[in-house]
C-alpha cells in the first residue's frame, strides 16, 4: 500500500473510530488529517484533501476546538485561519473531565430533591461513577506528565 493509500486508510479509521463516540465522521476524518499533517493547515486544504464542504470542514474544526482536539491559528490583517491538531487524547480525556465535572456539579444539585429510597440510591450511585471515572481519568494524565520528557528534551541515545 503506497504511502497515500495508507495516510487515507488512517484517516478513514479515525473518522470510524469518533463515529462510534457519536462524533460525525467528517469530524473524525479531520481529526485524522490533522494528527498527521506536519503543519497547521488551513480549511481549503483539509477540504481538498478529504474531498469535503468547506462548511463541513469548518463544523469539523469548531466541534475539534471545543473538545480540545484542535487548536485554530488566526493568521493577523487575515481571515484565513490555520488548525493543527492539540497533543490528542490528553485533550479529549481534560474536556471529557471537564464535562463530566459539570454532570456532576448538576447531579449534587438534585440531591436535596429525593429522600432515602431508590432514587436517591440510583443518583448517587451515577454520581460515584462519574466521580470515579474523573479520578482515575487524572491519575491516568498525572502518571502520563511524569512520564514525558520535558519538550526540546533529547532522549538518551545510548
């Protein structure tokens, strides 16, 4: 398989993959281009190499930008704009945190609406599992920043 055929294949099962999370495909597909283009590429670009709309590209990008997947350049006295993929799954894991936060935040807030009983048994037991999912979520990116080298850090050769 050449190269192309490969950067598609890739590109395809990424847009697959966050179509699975409810994520439309074209969102997938650019995240896929981004995570492997070398520079920040514009929106006629991706449009043209993933054969979509512009306006799709541009849904693509706002959705990407809001969950922290992709960063979008301003370029100054312009209205062109520049997107780059962000470091990736950290990302997704922060803003996955951060909504689930706010589930959270929204859940205690119903607390007071039930008694003892079933209700206030299932609430609370939603709210533990989203509660648990944010701490293990944070040891897993803890454990990730102590593991990576510092950025213009060289690894060891030897």
């Amino acid at each position: 398989m050449t190269g192309a055929a490969r950067r598609r294949a890739f590109v395809t099962s990424v847009g697959d993959l966050l179509a699975s999370w409810n994520l439309p495909h074209a969102t997938g597909r650019v995240y896929g281009l981004l995570l492997v283009t070398e520079e920040p590429a514009s929106l006629d670009a991706i449009a043209a190499e993933l054969e979509l709309s512009k306006g799709a590209v541009s849904t693509a990008v706002r959705q990407l930008d809001s969950w922290g997947l992709a960063r979008v350049i301003p370029q100054p006295g312009s209205r062109r704009l520049l997107i780059e993929a962000t470091a990736g799954i950290e990302s997704l894991l922060e803003a996955s945190h951060a909504r689930a936060r706010t589930l959270i935040a929204a859940l205690r807030d119903g607390e007071d609406l039930v008694g003892p009983g079933p209700a206030q048994d299932r609430l609370h037991s939603v709210i533990d599992l989203f509660a648990g999912y944010v701490a293990v979520g944070d040891q897993l990116l803890s454990a990730g920043r102590r593991q990576r080298p510092e950025p213009g850090a060289r690894e060891d050769q030897s």
